[in-house]
C-alpha cells in the first residue's frame, strides 16, 4: 500500500510538472518590430472564460482556441505597428475618457458617483475591474488612431443612406417611435448617497426646506438657484432641460411620488420639496407634452441638442456603415502586417494540449 501511494504521489508530481512546464511554452511570436511571444498561460486563461459551461468536441476547442490565438496575435500586431508610428495614449487621455463616463453616471444617478460606485458601476457594465479596463480602453484607443492614420479617408468613403433606407428603418421601427405623456424640467437636488445615516438625511430635507422658503413661487429666484448649483462649493447640485417620459421603469430611479407631482403641475409651476432615493428635489416644469406616435420630422424629446427622428436615424445608419467600414479597413491591414516576413509564428500543436 505504502508503495502505492508513494507512485501515485510520483505520478501527480509529474503531471504538475509538466502541466506548468506546458503553460510557460511559446505557443506564437509577434515579431513586427521585436518579438513579443504569447504563452500557453495567457491564451488558456482567455479561452477558459470562452468554454466554461461548454461541451465541444477536441476539433471544436481546437478551431475556438485557434481563433482566440489569432485575435491575441492581431492585438499584439496593431499595437506594434501603432508603436513603430509613435502612436501613444497619454494617462490624460485615458481620465478624459472615462470623466466622460463618469459623467454620464452622475446624470442618472442625479449625483457625481464616488470612485468606489464609479469602480463598482463600470465592473457590472463590463465585467471588468477598473484598472483592467481602463488598459483595455487605452488598447482600443492606440487602435483607433492608427487606422485614422493609415486609413484617413474612412469616414469620406461612407455613402448617407438614400431616403428609401430611411423610410424603411422609421416602419420598421416605428412602435419604438412613441412618445409617452413627457414634461420637461430643471432641478435642484440636495443629494444623499446609499444607506444615509438618518442624521445626514434630516440636515438634508432641512438644507432643501430652507431653500423652498427662500425661493417661494418665484420662478426668478428657482432660476438664479439653478445657476448657483452648477459652480462649485455651492453645497448642491441642478441642472436644466431634463425631460421625464411618465413610464414604470422609471419607478425605482426616481419614485411614484416624484412622478405624480412632475405629471400634476402646471407649465412653469415649482414643487414642494420631493423625496427621491437619490435625495431631495425641487422641481420646475418647463415643458408638458402629450402622448403620440413620431413623425420622422418630429424632434425626440432628450437632453443636448434637438434632433429628428430622420436626423437620429440617419446618424444610426451612418455610423452602422462606418463601423462596417471600420472593421474591414482593420482587416486589410492586419492582412498587410501579417504578410510581412516573420512577422508571426504560430506552434499549432500547443493548442489542445491541456
């Protein structure tokens, strides 16, 4: 027995050891502008996310693990090209790019999120950790660039849908064209992040009633507190032309109570204090408008700059064209940095070896 143990402990030494011993082994090489290998490890640990819960057969894991390794190997290739162009993306790009996602957040939070929700909002997003991401985010951007610079007459090259598409696109998706009963207003919001102590939601409603009373039904004096709310250190925060269709997903962002007295006040009227779960509103009404089906010269009611139905599905169709576009243009280079002597190597026996 003792004997036994002893071999088969042997053996599941050896098999560990030549399990890492596979995992450390070069399964490709890019070698555009120096050589960059792409262990068993690192393709394994992409594929294991690919197959889990999957049943394939070996020339099933084979062809899938095949084609992960090439889209590592076209990664590795445009980055090095970009390299080999000095293309590069500065942090100061990286935190201009997601201060813009920040910003989105903070406008359906109705408040700026703190780096812990900003980290745990982009991680239900993407699946991602924050810091993964953001290298994820600086790859794509590198890529971009570099197809803006062999590619720059991409965009050019994009023909405008012809009226029929646009015709056909609005029938097609003509129920989605339906605006429900819709008020437009500005705020002002004391906010309150989740799970508040009942302290700092008193010295809220306290902050929020006091401003009622100092602003009474003067549309005046809301306006002038709107503006203060926009600079900083002002203690709260507001902002102007938002619009609210009256539907129930919106029930739990911002509450039945908030949409019974946005949808019962007149065109200019100001509201009491409104409590929300993101924390304490006022309200003006700037604008009321009824249920109807769109017109493609209709303008959709949103917050930035006004836009048709024909405008928004044009720009759909547009920049559908353009990604198609896109995606072919970085195939034909890819296809031209592959074709460049040695610039890749792959060992295809590696690939069914765990």
């Amino acid at each position: 027995m003792k004997r036994l143990l002893s071999g088969g402990l042997f053996f599941l030494l050896v098999t560990a050891a030549g399990f890492t011993q596979t995992d450390l082994q070069t399964i490709a090489t890019v070698n555009l502008i120096r050589s960059e290998p792409i262990m068993v490890k690192q393709l394994r640990t992409e594929a294991e996310k690919i197959e889990a819960g999957r049943t394939l057969s070996a020339e099933e894991k084979r062809k899938l693990r095949l084609e992960i390794l090439n889209l590592m190997i076209d990664e590795r290739l445009i980055l090095q090209a970009a390299e080999q162009e000095r293309i590069s993306v500065s942090d100061n790009d990286l935190n201009n790019y997601f201060q813009q996602i920040r910003s989105g957040m903070a406008q359906s939070l109705g408040r700026r999120p703190t780096d812990a929700e900003f980290s745990s909002l982009l991680k239900s997003q993407t699946g991602m950790e924050l810091p993964a991401y953001r290298e994820l985010i600086r790859k794509q951007l590198i890529a971009q660039q570099y197809l803006r610079l062999k590619k720059p007459n991409l965009e050019s090259s994009v023909q405008p849908p012809t009226e029929a598409e646009i015709q056909n696109t609005y029938n097609l998706y003509k129920t989605q064209y339906v605006q429900p009963d819709t008020v437009r207003f500005s705020y002002i919001q004391i906010p309150l992040a989740n799970g508040a102590a009942s302290a700092e939601k008193t010295r809220a409603r306290e902050t929020a009633d006091r401003m009622l009373r100092d602003i009474g039904s003067n549309p005046a004096k809301f306006d002038e507190a709107v503006i203060r709310g926009q600079t900083q250190g002002a203690g709260y925060i507001s902002e102007e032309g938002r619009y609210l269709p009256r539907n129930p997903q919106l029930l739990d962002s911002v509450g039945q109570e908030f949409l019974n007295v946005a949808f019962s006040l007149p065109q200019g009227a100001i509201s009491g204090v409104i409590e929300t779960p993101q924390g304490f509103l006022i309200i003006k009404i700037t604008g009321t408008y009824e249920m109807k089906t769109l017109t493609l010269n209709d303008v959709l009611l949103q917050s930035g700059p006004p836009m048709t139905v024909r405008e928004q599905i044009v720009g759909t169709l547009t920049q559908r064209r353009l990604q198609e576009a896109a995606i072919k243009a970085q195939e034909e280079l890819i296809a031209e940095l592959r074709a460049k002597r040695d610039a890749v190597t792959i060992r295809e026996n590696f690939l069914l070896s765990w």
